[in-house]
C-alpha cells in the first residue's frame, strides 16, 4: 500500500471526497484553512462544488440546503467560526440533515488564539445550539485516523439523518504523518435518500424537510423520536481504543492529541514500574462506558488529561459514578501539557493512593 | 530508535521545508514519522520551527518538547532551544550567524558549521539549512544521505528543481564538515 505524508487538514478533505462527499460550504480560519484550501482544488477534480460563503452563517445554511437536497455535504471550521454556526447545527438536527462538520479547535473563548485546544468539548457533546439534540463526535487522534474516520462520519450522518462533529485541534490539523492512500476508486454507491426534496417526479407526493412544529404535542412526539434515534446510537455507536488497560491500577483517559502525549506518559510510567494504562474515547458522543467497566475490577484511580481546563472529566464522573477517584489535569489557551507534565502529575496522584 | 529533531530559524530559511524531507526521506527509509510546524505568529516573520519524529516503533506522541537534535539556523533559536536538549543530546548550529560560548552541561554536543558561508559557496543561500541536515545525517547514520536527496524529489514542488543540485551539494558539504569534526572530538551516538 502506498504511503505518503500528508497533514491533517487536507486527510480531513481527502478523507471526504473518498466517502463521496461532492459539497463545501466553508469561511476560511487558522488553523484549518488548509482543508478548504485542499477542496478548493480537488472538489472540482471530481465533479463537486466548493464554495466559499460570506461567512459562516451562511456556509452551515448552505449545508441545510444541499443536505435537504440529499448530497454528502461538509463544513469546516475552527472554534470560533463553529460558535457562529450553532443555530445552523440545531436546525438540521432539529430537520434529521445528514452532514458532517469539522471543527480544527483553537484557544477561547472569545476570539482566543490560533493554538491547539480542545475546549469545545462541550459545545461537541453537550449542545452547542438550542433544543434538545444531539450530535455524533468522533476524535481521531492521527492523521491516518482523521481519513479514516471520514468516511465513517459520513456513513453514520446517513445512517441516522444526523449531523455528526469531528474534532481535531490545531496540532491534528497542522502535522504531517504517513498514511496509507489506496488508489482513488471513484463514484461510490451510496444508499437512497427517499426522503430528500429532489422533485416530485415519479414520487406524486412533496417531501417536507422542517424543523417547526407548532403544536406542543407534535413537537414533544418528534423529541421523543429524536430521543429514540440517540438511544439506538448509544446501543450501536460506541467506539474507544485501550492501551496497557489489562491489569492497569492508574488509567488515563484522553482523546485527540492528548491521547498521544497519554500514551506517550503512560509508557513512561511503566518503565518506572507503575501499572499505568489508556482509555481513549474515539466517540465523544456518545460517550464509550464498556472500557471503563473492563477497568473497575483493577483500577484504583482514573487521570483525565484534556487541553482545557475540564471538560470530558465530567462524562467520565458521569460513567464511573464515585466508584474509584477522578483526577484531572489540563492546561489551556493553547498550552499543550507536555509528556513530563503529565507524567509527573499522574506520578503525584500515584503516590497519594 | 527515536530521535526527535527540532529544527529552527529565521522564516524564509527553508526551515518548515527541511523538516519535511527529514519526515519524506524517514519514511521512505521505512521509519515511523510526525512532522508538526509552528504555525503561530511567528510564521509572519521572525522565528519559524518544525518537529520531525524519526522512529523505529509506532510514534506515541509527535510534539517535539525536548528534542534529542536540535539543528538552529540563528541566534534566537540557538538560545531559545539550546537549553531544552534532551541530556546526551547533539545542537548543531549554524556558526555565521550564531555563536554558544558558555558552557551547555548534560553531556550535550555543540557542533557549530558555516552553513550560510558553505551555501552562499555553493551559489544559493537558500540550500544553507540542508548542509546542518547533512550533518545530521552523517553524525547519527538514521537515514542513508542517498534517501535524503531522493527525498528531495518529492518534497520541493516541480519548479524548484533546478534546486535539487544545490540542495544535494549543501547536503554533502554538510556531511563531510561533521564527519570531519568528529575527529577533533564530537563523538558520535
């Protein structure tokens, strides 16, 4: 299998022209812009079309169109930009659109800085815009795993006629690694979207695609229907990679970048004799529970370590329910806890059980 | 294995680009590889850097935060990144326009070459940062300096090959300096 270096930014563009997405709609930001910068010039190569909207407001609406139309349609940005694109988010979550968004997360909040971050996890995971939806979020942490993970974003938006968050950070976006690029095989058959306003020809009856139900009841029945397509991804959608877990009594959790320098930590702590392992939650939401039961039996602390000042800690409290203590370490703005930082700190909470 | 070379400079110095064939010659080498830039501000002038992970195993973690090489093209880089070599560690420095007179400690090598005067010789200044590349090469054998130049071919786009003699030269010159100050007392790894 040939491999070449490529950075992060273009595997998330490589990524989806090869699941067959022919659609971008994006407004450039650091440190992302080389994803649109790549579709700019391979989208036409293929037969599809990228625009560069006015702003983001418009892209993520532009999205809603071409989403209602049945396309595989995409957008990127980096944390502020996807703050604007919130109302946007609600309302093809609210409207069951299949699309995937990208978002290369920087420091904030506010304007913040261009530097790597991961302080939107709760914006990914826990809303972001209005009502009560829910978003599909993967995290890859390689370059080889954002093309990977591409193609199922776009299955899974399908599948579930949801949108579905990927986030990386500024780091994922901007480093090159080696990855395995098959040769390119073309069109793909995709599965019939019925459902899709493409016409009433040969169908006699009008789709409607709408997220406004005036009537308390209806739109507490569309909830419920909602809330059932979220359980069947919590039954069906849970994805995590372990390393070092068996046996492991400290048990780091990160993901994205972080998940790197964890591991990168916990093979330090063991050549020191400490039976340290990792979780990485691959899907944010919803969130992998099973590898945190695997663990309980031997595990006497969890660590998280995020790019933030605390945020998938929660869900992890939230997963291990008092059983074992939960510590947490993190730095933020766009500070990347180095691996010496994390062993140390894990080193101390070692040393107090 | 696993060195973790952080190269640095002024931006225009080819710095990014360098990194890159590092990370392209490793890999065809049939190393594991990371290549992670600076992309800050500092990319609109001033400092520019780049960390290139060279591995025989799986990378765990592609940030570059205490290098095992450091290769610095000026005087910032030189002291901003000197102190932050791993114990052990090899700093090649690019002496015509950086100097490092005080003492480094840690058992960590100083190997200082003329890189801007070797490429200004060469006919292009901006080939410099590969002669510390080939030095580095030389010194640690991770990769066969014949990978490096075939690496070349994939890293500068089309119409900057008419390069490629002058980045192979640089690449060359580089080499034979370090090997060369070996034998006055830069121990090799």
């Amino acid at each position: 299998m040939p491999r070449v270096l490529m950075k992060g930014n273009e595997a998330f563009g490589e990524g989806a022209i090869r699941a067959g997405c022919r659609y971008f709609f994006g407004y450039p930001i650091t440190p992302q812009s080389e994803l649109p910068h790549y579709l700019a010039r391979r989208l036409p190569e293929v037969g599809g079309v990228y625009l560069q909207a006015e702003s983001e407001v418009a892209a993520i609406n532009m999205v809603y169109g071409a989403a209602a139309a049945g396309a595989r349609v995409m957008t990127s940005s980096s944390s502020p930009g996807i703050s604007l694109m919130q109302e946007g988010i609600s309302y093809l979550a609210g409207a069951e659109l299949p699309c995937v968004i990208v978002n290369v997360m920087r420091g904030g909040p506010g304007l913040g800085n261009i530097a790597p971050a991961q302080s939107d996890y709760f914006q990914a995971v826990k809303g972001g815009g209005h009502g009560d939806y829910r978003l599909l979020c993967l995290a890859p942490s390689s370059v080889q795993e954002i093309l990977d993970l591409m193609g199922l974003a776009f299955d899974l938006a399908d599948k579930y006629r949801n949108p579905v968050m990927v986030l990386g950070d500024g780091i994922l976006g901007q480093m090159m690694e080696p990855v395995e690029l098959p040769p390119y095989s073309g069109e793909l058959e995709l599965p019939p979207k019925p459902w899709a306003t493409t016409g009433t020809a040969g169908r006699g009856t009008r789709n409607i695609i709408n997220s406004l139900y005036i009537e308390p009841e209806e739109l507490e029945a569309v909830n419920l229907r909602l809330r059932a397509k979220y359980q069947r991804m919590e039954e069906e959608e849970k994805r995590w990679e372990t390393y070092l877990l068996e046996e492991a009594e400290l048990v780091l959790v990160a993901f994205g970048t972080m998940a790197r320098v964890a591991r990168a930590a916990v093979e330090r702590l063991r050549e020191e004799g400490i039976a340290a392992g990792l979780i990485r939650p691959i899907t944010l939401y919803p969130f992998p529970d099973a590898p945190f039961h695997a663990a309980f039996s031997r595990a006497r602390a969890f660590l998280v370590v995020e790019m933030n000042l605390g945020q998938m800690v929660e869900d992890v409290r939230l997963t291990v329910e008092g059983r074992c203590p939960v510590h947490f370490y993190g730095r933020t703005g766009g500070v990347v806890p180095t691996v010496a930082e994390v062993v140390n700190f894990a080193k101390e909470v070692w040393q107090k059980l | 294995m696993l060195e973790e070379v952080l190269l640095a400079g002024f931006g225009g110095q080819g710095i990014l680009s360098a990194g890159m064939l590092l990370a392209q010659a490793g890999m065809a080498h049939g190393l594991h590889v990371a290549w992670i830039p600076s992309y800050g501000p500092e990319m609109r002038g001033g400092t520019a850097n780049c960390g290139v992970t060279l591995s025989d195993r799986p990378i765990s973690c592609p940030l570059v935060t205490e290098p095992t090489t450091l290769l610095a093209m000026n005087q910032p880089s030189l002291d901003k990144f000197a102190p932050k070599v791993k114990p052990g560690g090899l700093i090649i420095y690019n002496s015509s326009l950086a100097r490092w007179d005080g003492e480094l400690g840690l058992g960590r090598r100083l190997l200082g070459l003329d890189a801007t005067a070797q490429a200004e010789a060469i006919g292009n200044v901006r080939v410099a940062v590969n002669v510390l590349v080939g030095a580095f090469i030389a010194l640690t054998q991770i990769i066969p300096l014949e990978r490096v130049k075939e690496a070349l071919r994939v890293v500068l786009p089309p119409h900057r090959h008419h390069l490629i003699a002058a980045n192979e030269k640089a690449l060359e010159v580089g080499a034979s300096l370090a090997l060369a100050k070996v034998g006055e007392g830069i121990a090799l790894r």
